[in-house]
C-alpha cells in the first residue's frame, strides 16, 4: 500500500505542477473461478491409483480489485502520459493461488511534422504470486518476476487513407529465483532478454455509422535470449524421454546452449462499423516460433478470432471470442500406446463477454463471463502437463472513474493459458 500511495503521490504532484489532466480509476469485484489451476480430468498417479475431477479441479471464490492513476499533459508539440496500475486478486480458500501486480508506465510523443509522429514508452511491472507455470511443460517458470520494457516508434499519417508505423522495443523480464526450476533440479534465476521490431500499416476504407472502416496489417519480428536457461534436452535423453534426437554436438568442455526462441507474427484486423453503435473487429494471426537452441519447442500457430462492441445509451458489451491452433514441429505427445508418438499439437477456444452500465457520470456497474478450453493430442494419463483442461470464471463488479474517462478493455483475472 505505501508504493501504490507514493506512486498515486507522484502522479498527483506531476500533474499539478503541469496543469494536467488527471484521471482515476478504481475497480471491485467478487466472482468464481472453475478450475482454478488449469489441471486435467483424470490422472494417474501410481498404477490403480487414478484421482478425476472431484479430486483434481479446484473450484473458488475470490475478490478482485483494481487501481489506476493516469495523468496527461501537453506543451507545444509535445504529449506526455503517466500510466499506473495496481491490481490484487484474492481467493477465499486457495491462498497459493493469490496474485499482486503493479506497473507504471511513461509515454512520450511529438509532432515531428505534419504528416508524423515520434514517440517512446518506459514500463515497469512486478507481479508477485506463489507457484510454477507448468502448463505447457516448456520452461519451468515462477509466476512471480519484475519486467522493465522501452519502445520507440515513428507513425507516418496521410489522413486521406493509411497511416504507417515503425517500432523497436526492448524487454528485460527476471524470474524469482526457486528451488527445482531447472531441469537439471538447480535452484536457477531465470531471466530473459527480448528485442523486436514491427511494421503496421492501416488503410482507411471509408466511413459507416459515424465510424471508422479500416484493415490494418503487421508484421513483428521477436528475439528472446534466455541468460541462464540452458537446453538439457539437447544432450540428455534420459531427462526427458520426449526429447528430440541429439544433433547437435557440444564442444570440448562439454557446454549446452543457451535457451533462445526467435519469433514472426503476422496480423490482420479489420474495424467493420455495421450499424449505428455496433462495431465487428475480426482478426486472424499467424506465429512461427523458433527455437534456435536445437531445442524442440518451435511451432506453428494460427489464431482467427472477432470482438463485437455494441453501445445502446447508458449500456455497453464486449464480446471476444477467438480460436487457435499450435502444432509443435518437433516436441511429441506422450502416448498411452507405445512409440512412434506424434508431434504435440494444442488448440484453444477463448470466450468472454462484459456487459457494463452506466450509473450517472462516474459509476458504472458490470459483468463479466469467460472461459477457456484446450485440447490437446497427448493421450497418456499418467502426466499432469501437456493435458486438455477446461476453465471459466465470472464477476459482477462495479467501478468509479473520476473524469470520466473509462478503461475500455475486459478485466484480467490471470488466467495464464
């Protein structure tokens, strides 16, 4: 509480020495969540020894709250803004199962001329929160780190009919150190270092219900460099049988490579105004991952999916549903039969709708409902990783903004999938 106050100080003491605008934000909500850890149906743990649902699934009551402080202030041609958040989560029984994050984030821009834009951003975040993320069984990472991240960007604008942007950005993450975390069981500080750059391009196709119709292109490209993360695999069949074939030779000292994943994206969105107060966005991603270690963690993935925002005076929804497909092009799926296994393959089908009302000026209540459910290829039962699993939660909330100037995004309750 004292950092969030001396942050909330900071901003306030800013935006007054700026004549700035200042805007507050703050959030409550009760709600539930099903399946609270992501687990599967069915596991066997020893030989006539299987545990199902009832036993497996952890289903609970938590508390959710959110605080946000913005301010934002003009000289010349100049803009800046002051971003900071807080937000904690709470469950009424699983107690290694509550998070706390804080972030605070800086923007910078200016007019460079009349047709672009030049701007940077700084943001810190902590998040803090018990346990392992082991859902995916790729690297075995604290829920709890700190991560500093810097863009820069150039937007060009021909307000006829496109504009064009060009952004690099810079990203340290460090993991807590645990116990374990390491294939090898050392205790390993995790830490991790990411470039990239994007190219977007958006194209103005007309006007429709007061709105905007555009469709929108990028292109990103992403390197993670992992400092201390090293591929056992590669080496070490015995650490874990699923592992690819050893091809690539170590030297004389017998060193391992470092972990180091390198990404393409590519995305297209449209902005369809369809009639007056509802809006359809749809989206279709493609992600090709490498891993560059001679590790087996690269894949394809393909993401279709579409927002619907509807506005009816005092009322508003959000609706996001989206479908992806990640196939592995070398990590196998354990099987309940014997070997050949096949590459692993997951999809995952993602829904959320939040329904909000406007309770005069600054209050607003709302609701919301999501769910989460993946399959996947591995048939073996005697695993609780790389399994299907399914998830959902919903919260009634109600918030106050101060200025009126309302966060529009759907609620987070770190469902980390």
């Amino acid at each position: 509480m004292k950092r969030i106050a001396f942050l909330l100080l900071c901003v306030v003491a800013t935006g007054a020495a700026a004549q700035s605008t200042l805007n507050l934000e703050a959030e409550m909500a009760p709600g539930y969540r099903f399946n609270v850890f992501n687990s599967p149906e069915d596991y066997v743990r020893t030989p006539g020894d299987t545990l199902f649902a009832d036993s497996l699934l952890v289903n609970d009551a938590f508390l959710y709250g959110k605080f946000s402080a913005n301010v934002k202030w003009k000289r010349g041609i100049h803009r800046f803004r002051l971003e900071t958040d807080a937000e904690i989560l709470r469950y009424q029984n699983t107690p290694s199962a509550h998070a706390t994050e804080l972030q605070g984030q800086l923007k910078y821009d200016r007019r460079a001329s009349s047709d672009r834009r030049q701007g940077a951003s700084l943001r810190l975040r902590k998040q803090d929160r018990l346990g392992l993320n082991v859902l995916g069984s790729e690297l075995l990472t604290p829920f709890s780190f700190w991560q500093a991240a810097g863009t820069g960007y150039v937007l060009w604008k021909n307000p006829a009919d496109h504009t064009f942007k060009l952004e690099a950005a810079y990203s340290y993450k460090d993991y807590q150190a645990c116990d374990g975390c390491g294939q090898q069981g050392e205790n390993v500080a995790l830490d991790q270092h990411e470039w990239s750059i994007e190219a977007q391009r958006v194209w103005l196709l007309g006007r429709a219900h007061e709105a905007k119709r555009t469709l929108a292109l990028s292109v990103r490209y992403r390197d993670r460099q992992y400092t201390d993360w090293f591929n056992y695999d590669l080496l070490d069949d015995a650490a874990d049988p699923l592992a690819p074939t050893p091809f690539l030779p170590f030297d004389s000292l017998g060193q391992y490579p470092a972990r180091a994943w390198r990404y393409v994206v590519g995305k297209l969105t449209w902005n369809l105004p369809v009639a007056e107060g509802i809006e359809v966005k749809p989206m279709l991603e493609y992600t090709r991952r490498w891993d560059v270690s001679e590790g087996d963690f690269g894949f394809h993935q393909y993401q279709p999916g579409v927002y619907v925002y509807l506005q009816r005076g005092v009322w508003s929804a959000k609706l996001h549903t989206s479908y992806t497909l990640r196939n592995y092009t070398d990590r196998l799926a354990e099987q309940d039969t014997p070997t050949p296994f096949p590459t692993l393959t997951y999809t995952y089908l993602r829904n959320s709708l939040r329904i909000d009302r406007a309770l005069g000026q600054e209050w607003f209540l709302w609701g919301e409902v999501t769910s989460a459910n993946r399959t996947s290829n591995t048939s073996a039962i005697d695993t609780r990783v790389r399994r299907s699993y399914r998830n959902g939660g919903v919260m009634v909330g109600v918030t106050w903004s101060w200025e009126g100037e309302r966060t529009r995004r759907t609620t987070k309750v770190y469902t980390d999938q």
